[in-house]
C-alpha cells in the first residue's frame, strides 16, 4: 500500500469528516460521552475506550502502518491543559 503524506491539518479534517458523517451516531450515545474514539483516516475503521489506548493499539495491530486520529466522544476538543473542555452537542 502506498503511503500518501497528508498534513496535520488535512488528517484532522478527513477524520472529523468520517466522524460528522458516519460514526458519531453510532457512538455518541450517553455511555459513551468523554470516552475516546479512534479512526483510521484511511480505511473509516474506529474503535472506542476511556482513554483510547487500547483502540490504537487494536488499530495498529490491524494495520501497522494506519493513520489514526483521536476524538473525545461529545466534546469540543480531545484534552485541555487548563481543565476546561467544552461540550459538543450537535
């Protein structure tokens, strides 16, 4: 598989893309608010837990050389170093 370089900015928008238009119904449920999801920019796989961890780890195991990129499922942002973080609720 050929590897194609992608900026920051463009795995980002292709990963809030997959969320906005395929995951976020499956997951956003109230079990699941805070926990992490995983995606893999390039195959739309994901996986969910607390931290998001063990999902790459899982992702990566499927394959070694996935893009992944990690969301706070019903957040705004993924980590806050100032302890805020704002609720997303679309």
């Amino acid at each position: 598989m050929q590897t194609i370089l992608l900026s920051s900015e463009e795995v980002g928008k292709r990963a809030r893309e997959l969320y906005d238009n395929n995951i976020r119904q499956q997951v956003e449920t109230e079990e699941n608010i805070g926990k992490m999801v995983i995606i893999d920019i390039e195959t739309g796989e994901y996986a969910v837990d607390k931290t998001g961890i063990e999902s790459a780890h899982y992702l990566r195991k499927k394959n070694p050389l996935a893009r992944l990129f990690g969301i706070r499922i019903g957040y705004k942002v993924a980590a806050s170093f100032n302890g805020d973080m704002e609720r997303d609720y679309r």
